[in-house]
C-alpha cells in the first residue's frame, strides 16, 4: 500500500435486507434466506426491496427501459454517497462492474428477435457491461471517470483494487467502487446448472444437512456440489488518507492469475489465492489475521481448493474462517463487495459471523480481517482490513 486507503461508507441491498441493523441481525441467526423458483433454489430480494427498486423506474422515464443490475447499482450507490456525505462537485470516480450485466434484458430482447426478426431500438445500450458504471455516473451526477468491467465472481474487488490504483496514482482522491448482479434468470442459471455445479432441489433426506442448508459452503464433507445463485449489490466509498470517520482502513492488497486448466476451476491449491493472499499479507505475520471471508462458493473443488491454499500460507496459524454464501448464495460479481459489507460488521461489532454446521472458535479481540474473491479463469483478489 502506497498510501493509507480508507472506507468511509458502504451499502447494499441483498436478501439480507439493506439497512446496518437488518443486516447485521439476519447475519446473527441461523436461517438462510433460500427459496425454490421454478424448480430451482435461488437468494431473491424481499419482496419489500424489490419493490423499492421498481420505484426507481417511476422517477425518471429513461430508467424503465434498465436492467435490475442497473437499478440495484443506482440503489446502493445513491445510499453509499449519502452515506459519505459526497456530492458531484467532490470529482469522485467510479467503477462499478458486473460478471453477467443486463441477463434478464437481454435474454428478453434475444427471445423478441427471435420471434419477429427485430431488436428493440435501445437494446444495445441497456444490456452493454459498461452501463451500470455510466447510468449510476448520471443518476449521481458526477464528473469523475467511470469504468466498468467483468472479472466474472472477483469483479467488485477488482473494481476496488482499480480505485485504490487510481488514488495511488493521484489522479483522484474519492472512488466509488462495487459490483451489481441480476443473475435469477432461466438462461444464467441453466449456465450453472450445465456446469454441474448447482445444488439439487430434490435429492437429500428430510433429516439430512443438506436438507436444512441447500448450500454447504466452506463445508468440506460435502458430496455433491451445493452453489446457489442470489441477487444483490454493494457499493463502497473509498478515500485517500486515515479518514477519522472510516468504517475501515484497507492495509493489504494482493492479485494473482493462474494458468487455465479448466475453463470453470481452480487448481487443486488454489495457486492464484496462494500469491493473492501472500501478497496482501506483505510483512504481516499469519498469525496477525484474525479473519479470513472466503469466496467458497458452495462446489466441492472449488471450496477445497480454497482451503487448501489457506492451510499453505498460514500453516499452523489458521484463521477463523467464514463465509456468507451458506446463507444469501453467489452474487458472482456483486459477491466480494458483500464480503467486504460482512468484515466491516464484524470488525465494528467484534464478534465473527459463524456458520452453523461448522466448528467455531471465539476470539476476544479482532484486529484484521482478509477477504477473498476469485472467479473464473483464476483471477483472485485479497484484501485486507483493520480497524
């Protein structure tokens, strides 16, 4: 780290909810928030968020034509500023990316050509990556840069990792940074599904674990592969400087890629999350983290490989592990952002997030917390944050 870096708000809308407390309270219970559509198990927003989103489309005539990814990206985003008392003259950027975009648009505006031969006349920008960033630009009326991108499942901390680059850089001092995803479709989920990645709706006993938890993420004595798809947003200011108003401070950063040896997996050790991890880790010791959030997304390779690398950079010294995808499923480019949400939490309220069928141990002090994120074509990102 060049430079201290700090987070001076963050906000999301998930199947947790959007506001702190909620948040906070549906983390600390023992209930996923997993329901079935169309045969399939899926993370939706409440009904209640979902309608608040769909306000969004009645103030302003130009957004009825955007995506939910989009809507959820403006959502947190206005939230997130308000939050850090920004306004449009601060010259803040923004990057904001999304690992599968406008799906839902554009598997509609696909099947409508389809069928008459024809594309809608706005097809092409609403369902283009690159909107989330310019729309949320717009809504906030703000005269930074904006980027966006798709790094597919480590999306939102490599849009973090960019802001940080381009505080480093002095070109600016404030960025705006997150991922959005809408991916509850029938097409994205079939994806996964043909990917023999996605967890069954009906194969488990009444009594048994999986039965309880559709999915066992961080669960290593899984034997079928449990990743469930969910919808959400987090968006995150971030600043140059120790700002006596942060929420947290980023003090490590680390970013690696490996070699391809299968389109949709990592290596057997996670090599590309052996380099991330030791490159945030820097001259800290492994025993000075407290907390990592891991990406395991519920498969049974994937989650192993995780740990595997996680047991050779840290050796004997392991921290407590956790994850949140048990419980509010894969967000793909929105989930590192909320695995950032989830250590800001648990470094404000000193308590570590457990998962219910797994072992915990207590800890009387947290200080440290890396969070992880990798995804398709082995792109990890390790960040690190302290109080």
């Amino acid at each position: 780290m060049k430079l201290p870096i700090s987070i001076t708000s963050i906000s999301s809308i998930s199947p947790l909810g959007t506001e702190p407390n909620e948040i906070w309270n549906n983390y600390k219970n023992n209930q996923h928030f997993f329901t079935k559509k169309d045969g399939n198990w899926v993370a939706e927003l409440s009904s209640e968020l979902k309608s608040e989103v769909n306000n969004l489309r009645q103030t302003n005539p130009k957004y009825k034509a955007l995506d939910d990814s989009v809507l959820f990206a403006i959502y947190t985003s206005r939230q997130a500023v308000k939050s850090a008392n920004w306004n449009a003259s601060d010259n803040f950027g923004i990057n904001i990316g999304s690992s599968r975009g406008a799906t839902s648009l554009f598997e509609k505006y696909h099947k409508e050509f389809l069928q008459n031969h024809n594309a809608e006349t706005l097809t092409s920008p609403t369902t283009t990556l690159g909107n989330i960033s310019s729309w949320v630009a717009h809504d906030l009326q703000s005269k930074g840069p904006e980027i966006s991108h798709s790094i597919t499942c480590s999306t939102a901390l490599h849009a973090m990792l960019n802001g940080i680059a381009w505080i480093n850089s002095g070109m600016c001092d404030k960025f705006l940074v997150g991922g959005s995803e809408a991916p509850l479709t029938p097409f994205t989920i079939a994806q996964m599904q043909a990917l023999k990645i996605y967890a069954k709706t009906n194969c488990h006993s009444e009594q048994s674990e999986e039965s309880q938890y559709p999915s066992l993420a961080l669960n290593l004595n899984k034997i079928q592969n449990t990743m469930i798809l969910g919808e959400g947003a987090a968006m995150a200011c971030i600043e140059s400087g120790e700002n006596s108003n942060r929420l947290a401070k980023i003090i490590g950063l680390g970013y690696a890629t490996e070699v391809l040896e299968h389109n949709a997996s990592l290596s057997t050790n996670a090599i590309c999350f052996q380099r991330s991890m030791t490159m945030a880790l820097g001259e800290l010791k492994p025993d000075d983290i407290d907390i990592i959030v891991t990406h395991a997304p519920g498969t049974i390779k994937g989650d192993k490989a995780e740990i595997n690398a996680i047991n050779i950079v840290f050796g004997k010294t392991i921290p407590a592990l956790t994850n949140n995808k048990w419980k509010i499923g894969h967000s793909l480019g929105a989930s590192g952002m909320l695995n950032i949400e989830m250590a800001i939490m648990m470094l404000q309220n000193q308590e570590v997030l457990t998962i219910p069928y797994l072992d915990s141990r207590p800890l009387k002090k947290i200080k440290t917390i890396m969070v992880n994120a990798v995804g398709f074509g082995g792109n990890a990102v390790s960040i690190l944050l302290s109080k």
